[in-house]
C-alpha cells in the first residue's frame, strides 16, 4: 500500500491499519511514524484548549470514557508505571455491561506518543513513553434506525501526575475541565498541586462521595454518578443558565428536582436506592421501580413498601431501557431523574417516540444535567482528512 493510502487510513481509524504500522522486523513504518506524531500533536493541541479529562494514578477508567464522552472528547491517563499492556487501552479491560456502549470492530487508530513533538512544544521533557488509541463510544445503538457515535481520543502518559499537570495546564495557564480523584485520592501530591494551580485549576472533580474537597464542595451533576463516585464544583462558581429543553410528543425534559411535589400525575417512578431513601413518596398508589444492584436492600425494602420492585438499568444502552421500561409502565407516566446524560437522553432526543408510544416519560434533571444538549456539549474531535461521522456496525 502506498504511504500516503496507510497515512490516511491510519488518521481515520480504518479497521487494521492500526495494526499494520510496522513492518515484518517490528520497525514502525513512515506512515506510522507520522500518524503518531500528528496524534500527539493533536493531543496537545487540545490540552491546551482545556477541553479536556485528567485522570492521575491509572491507566484507564471506563467509566470515565463511558459517562463523559459527551461534555470532553480527549482523556488523559497519567501514571508512572514499568508495564506496557500488550494492547493500548485493551477492550478486554472493559467491564462486560459497558463493552454494548462502545464500538470495537473498528476501535480507532492506535500507536506511541511521539516524545520529539513534546521536545518541540518545550512540554513533558521527562515523559519517554507513552501511547494513544482512538475509540468510538456509542450513542444510541440501532434506535429508530438512529446511529450516533462519539469519536474519543484516550492518552496514556508514563510520568509523574504532578509533573504531567504541571507542563500541561500550569506552565500554560490552561485549566482542564475535568480531574478525576477516584484513583490517587485527595491525599495525593496532586491534591496541592490542585490547590496551588491558581487559574489552572479544575473546573469539576470527580471523587468518593460523601466527601471534602474543599474548594470543591458543591455535589454537581448527580446523574453523573456511579457507586460512590460524584461530580463536585466550587461554590463560588456561577451556575449554569437555565436553558430552554426540547419537547417530544408522550417525552418532557424538565430542569425540577425529582422529589415528591414534582411527580404531579405519575402512575411509575424510576429513581436510585439513594433517592428512594431520601424521600417519603406518601403518593399510595405510586409504582416505584428502583434501578438498583444490590437485591438484598430492595428486598428489604420491599418487605415494607409493596408499591417497591427493583428494576436494573443503569449503565445500560437506552435501546436496551426503554423497552424495559414500556413493558414495565405500558399507557402509564413514569418520572425517573435516573435516566441522565450517561443513559443517552441525546440518543432520547433524536429517536424519539419511535416503538414507545405509549410510554410517556418525565425526565427531572438540574439545568448543569441538561447543559451539554446545547451550549456545554464537546464539538467533535477530527483533523483534516478525519470523517465526522460513521455509521454504527451493522448488527
């Protein structure tokens, strides 16, 4: 194949050139050299915008590349570690109820960062390896012949967190969007580094709750949430404009808590153990589906509350949700504030009514929730030759 044709193919993803970008000895072609040092220089193109996930202490979070692909497009990993995985970013790695979210036929080029651009750019001196792999996450999969797919671009940077914020967002007085804590901890080195950042600091983190991060104390953004994980701002902050929400005939979007005086006419709720916990719901013929893994606690509670049944679905793709939910809740209105951006209401939008007619469904969510269906949303991440769309695998 000419160098050119393997150039291209490799800056678009094509399936396997990523895996043919070295010759029969093991030593990188031109094409692969080039494609990695345009994808570093893209990298650092887009840290330097800010727009951006930095994640200290690991190797990967797929949690993270699963729930934040619409607000970032690029995440940062960030460890000093003496392994090298066979495979960047290996799918096997990916939980088995996320791997519907993402596409991995065609799971984007992949190769080494090129540390000549980080010489160049005057940036991460000390970091002599480290590696990209570009990725699909799935939007929608097959709803209403609807096909969305996010390009992501995931870094791994073999170096001292410290030292890798330090040159990326300090030394550039950028400050990144997202910092996730969930693998390093607040007593980490970063904590002061995050602290003395001054106009690089962080917009949100993301850490254990409960918990104290000052000055990062307001909980943010609960539909973001997994196990004990939460999005957090400072207080000081502006907050976030109410934003006018799109309608669909039998769907309403709406920026009002869900709590029990919000819920007027509901026949069903979907809601969180945490939730359910934290209000009466006195509404006696109320149907309460709790999206819950932990069956001993919903069997408990069910034992007290016959209006209670558990019903799984958080994580899942919404084509595998809403029809759980019409058979569940057939010519009733269900109100859910479970049902947030990781669950794709971008996909809800788009595919609307579709198969479920006859479900009319509430989803309750802060205007923060809400903002990335319009002003906050990451624009796509590409470069010329570098299509913005492609069309889902076929089943």
């Amino acid at each position: 194949m000419h160098t050119n044709e393997r150039l291209n193919g490799v800056l678009q993803g094509t399936p396997g050139l990523h895996d043919s970008d070295t010759d029969d000895e093991g030593v990188k072609t031109t094409a692969g050299i080039i494609a990695d040092a345009e994808n570093t220089k893209l990298f650092l193109t887009q840290a330097a915008t800010g727009n951006v996930f930095f994640c200290p202490g690991c190797i990967n979070d797929w949690n993270v590349l699963a729930r934040f692909s619409d607000v970032c497009r690029v995440f940062i990993f960030c460890s000093k570690t003496k392994r090298r995985p066979t495979e960047n970013f290996p799918i096997e790695g990916c939980p088995e109820f996320m791997q519907a979210l993402f596409s991995f036929r065609y799971a984007g080029a992949q190769g080494d960062l090129d540390p000549t651009v980080f010489g160049k750019a005057g940036l991460l001196p000390d970091c002599r390896s480290g590696y990209y792999r570009w990725l699909w996450r799935k939007v929608n999969a097959k709803v209403q012949d609807f096909s969305i797919e996010r390009r992501m671009l995931a870094v791994f940077l073999n170096i001292d967190p410290v030292q890798a914020y330090t040159d990326l967002f300090i030394k550039r007085n950028v400050a990144p969007k997202y910092v996730s804590l969930l693998n390093c901890g607040w007593q980490h080195p970063i904590r002061d580094t995050l602290l003395q950042a001054g106009q690089a600091q962080p917009r949100y983190l993301v850490a254990e709750w409960p918990g104290v991060y000052a000055p990062w104390t307001s909980r943010r953004r609960e539909m973001r949430t997994w196990g004990s994980a939460a999005v957090f701002a400072r207080r000081t902050d502006p907050p976030h404009p109410a934003i006018a929400l799109r309608q669909r005939d039998n769907l309403e979007l709406t920026n009002e808590r869900l709590t029990p005086t919000t819920i007027n006419g509901a026949d069903s709720l979907l809601v969180s153990l945490q939730d359910y916990l934290a209000y009466a719901w006195p509404q006696p013929n109320l149907k309460i589906f709790i999206d819950s893994t932990d069956e001993r606690a919903v069997a408990e509670i069910r034992a007290h509350d016959c209006r209670v049944e558990r019903l799984p679905v958080h994580g899942r793709p919404l084509c595998e949700v809403l029809p759980v939910l019409a058979r569940a809740c057939v010519g009733q209105c269900i109100h859910s504030n479970v049902l947030g951006l990781e669950d794709e209401a971008e996909g809800i939008l788009r595919a609307w009514p579709g198969i479920y007619k006859n479900l009319h469904l509430v989803i309750h969510g802060e205007s923060a929730d809400w903002a990335s269906l319009d002003w906050e949303a990451a624009p796509d991440l590409h470069y010329p030759g570098l299509p913005t769309h492609r069309a889902a695998d076929a089943p």
